[in-house]
C-alpha cells in the first residue's frame, strides 16, 4: 500500500533508499495526475523517522531536496509536475504490516479488495497482528477479527479524542527538539521546479 501503481512502485524503489540515507522511511508514495489538460502532475511523499515515526520542517526539506536533485538527474517522470514532502499527520494512513502494530488500541478504518463477511470496509479498534494478519476488534463482535494483510488497498487512523491525547503525549515527550532542529522553509515544501528534458523517459503507467 505505500505504492498503488507500477510507476509509483517504481519511484518507490528509487527513493527508499535516498530517505534511508537520512535515516528516514517512507511511508507513501502517490503520484496523481493533473486535474487539467495538459497541467502538471503532483508527487506527494509521506515520510518519518526510522527512530520515532515523526519527522519535523527541517527533515522534510533535506529529503525534497535530495529526491529533487535525484529527478533533476535521472528523469523517472516524464512531462512537468509538483513535488510535496510532508509527514504522515496524526489520522495517518496505515501502509505496512507493522503500523497495525505500532498503533495497536488506536480506532482505524480498513478498505479490502473483495468482500469480506459480505462488505469492504471495516471500522474498529487495532489489535496487534498475527502472522500476516491485521487483528481487529469490531464494534458488536465478540472475536477479534483476522484480516489479511495483502486483501488491504487503504487504512488509515481515525481522528478521535484518543489519538489526539497520544499525539499530544508524544509531542510532550520529545520537548523542543523538533523546534531547535527546524530551519526557515515554507510550510508545505513544494519543489515549484517543472522538470522537463528533451528526451524524457519512457512510462510504463
């Protein structure tokens, strides 16, 4: 769930080892097309610290400007486009087997790819995982639901009163740090650059 598309996996592949090298891990990766004719397209990248799962002002921009220079040299995405770095934000999307985990007794929502007990979708309480399955527990069932992992194409913590006191906690916990660290940049990170080349590269979208 990190990438949807084989372009968006491709990019992936590239990138996680730039964010490596800052000590950082993607979490997602989109790459949507414009809502225009002929407009250009917009390449958002979640990403956070391997250390805590955060990621401050500072970071985001180290990471636009390293993915920056590696499209500037290797043209993976033909025509123009925007480029955001940003954190995951506290209702984060859930993309690997490990955040059911990490975020266990947290509310989520959970999408499948078929049906499942005759629906899609599933709201409920993490609880852990098992093996290759995301526990849950569902509102009015008694068990803990197992769901598979890879039946999953979109989850993502749901605001409530709970996640906001944890979120809070944390950002408690870690002081000013982030704030010391930040340097001046724009908020939102985009990259204004339009990236064209002569010769662009081939698409296999």
């Amino acid at each position: 769930m990190r990438a949807k598309t084989t372009e968006e996996r491709k990019l992936l592949e590239a990138f996680d080892p730039i964010a490596e090298a800052l000590e950082l891990d993607i979490v997602r990766v989109r790459l949507q097309g414009s809502r225009e004719p002929g407009g250009s397209r917009f390449l958002q990248i979640m990403a956070e610290r391997k250390s805590d799962g955060d990621i401050n002002v500072t970071q985001c921009a180290r990471l636009s400007r390293a993915i920056s220079a590696y499209v500037d040299e290797v043209d993976p995405i033909p025509g123009e486009f925007t480029l955001e770095v940003s954190s995951p934000g506290i209702d984060r999307p859930l993309t690997r087997l490990k955040d059911f985990e990490t975020y266990e007794g947290l509310e989520a929502r959970i999408e499948l790819d078929r049906l499942a007990e005759g629906r899609k979708r599933f709201r409920g309480i993490l609880a852990g995982i098992e093996d290759d399955h995301i526990a849950i527990d569902l509102e009015g069932e008694e068990e803990t639901a197992l769901i598979p992992f890879d039946w999953v194409i979109d989850a993502k913590l749901i605001l409530n009163d709970e996640l906001m006191k944890r979120g809070a906690e944390a950002r408690a916990s870690r002081g000013d740090e982030d704030e010391e660290d930040d340097e001046d940049f724009d908020d939102d990170f985009e990259d204004d650059e339009d990236l064209e080349d002569d010769e662009p590269a081939n698409d296999d979208k």
